[in-house]
C-alpha cells in the first residue's frame, strides 16, 4: 500500500484520525484543504464567499491533480467527491477509506456550517449536502468504516487502523 486517502463528511475526522493513522503507519499526511489554502492565500470559507461553490470545487479538484505523493495518509475536503477527476485521481494514489457517518452524528458535530469552509449551494441545508455526497463516497469507496457510533478517537483510530490493515 503507497497512500491512503480517508475521503467522507466534514466532521467525520478524515484530518484528525488521519493525522495519527499517518504517524502509526509511518507516513507523511497531507490536508488538501491547507494545500487549497496555501495556493489561493485565503481560507476555505473566504474562497467560497468570493468565488462560490463551483469555482471552489475546480480549486479543490486543481489542487488534488497536483497531488504526487508515496507512503501519505491524505485528507481531502469532503467535496472531493463532486469532482470525477479528483476523485480518480485520488485512486489512482492508493486505495480510499469511507470514514462513514450518521447524519444526527453529523448534525452534532457540524455547528459552524456557515464559517466551516463547507461547499455548498444557496439554500442548502447539511442534511442535503449528505444526502448528495453519501452515495458517492460509497461508490469510490474500496473500505467503509462506521465511524459515527465509535467513542472516541482512540476506538475510531482503530477501525480505521484495522481496515487499511486489510487493504
């Protein structure tokens, strides 16, 4: 295995489980939303004020294209998955790991959806933006982990670390 890429919902830990699941495998890791940033010299969510959702998205899927990398634990923004070029490109990289959430999990845990760097349409509620995205991440999925019922990083840290295990 060269890469793992852990693709889902913002708040389903794809930077913070990635992070440590990076540094128990030995990896690097990457955050596509701070390279986005980086590029573009603002943040998320100022990118979006400015540009909206689409010119965002082709940000997003630019910066994914640049991505070349070996032995990296990546975390993309959730939007990845509106883009097929991002997201073939991502598989090519190395196998993708579905850090699934319910949406009242999710609902709990995203409570700045208007300051969060969050790609969506106006009038767009979160639950709408789960609805769109879910049936893809399952379908570029090579693993789903349930991460929403798991307590705690630890015990989510594991699933994860046990599922790339197994890819």
């Amino acid at each position: 295995m060269d890469n793992v890429t852990l693709i889902g919902m913002p708040g389903s830990g794809k930077s913070s489980i990635g992070v440590v699941l990076a540094k128990v495998l030995g990896f690097a890791f990457l955050d596509t939303d701070l390279l986005i940033q980086a590029r573009q010299g603002a943040l998320l969510q100022e990118l979006l004020n400015a540009h909206g959702p689409e010119a965002f998205l082709d940000m997003e899927r630019d910066a994914i294209l640049s991505v070349r990398c070996h032995r990296s634990v990546l975390a993309p923004g959730g939007s990845c998955v509106l883009r097929e070029a991002s997201m073939a490109h991502l598989k090519a990289l190395g196998p993708l790991v579905y850090l699934q959430v319910d949406y009242p999990t999710l609902e709990r845990r995203v409570t700045n959806l208007a300051t969060r760097g969050i790609a969506f349409a106006p009038g767009q509620t979160l639950r709408d933006v789960y609805d769109q995205r879910a049936p893809l991440y399952r379908r570029w999925a090579d693993v789903t982990v349930d991460v929403g019922h798991l307590q705690g990083p630890a015990a989510t840290l594991e699933a994860v670390r046990a599922a790339v295990a197994d890819l």
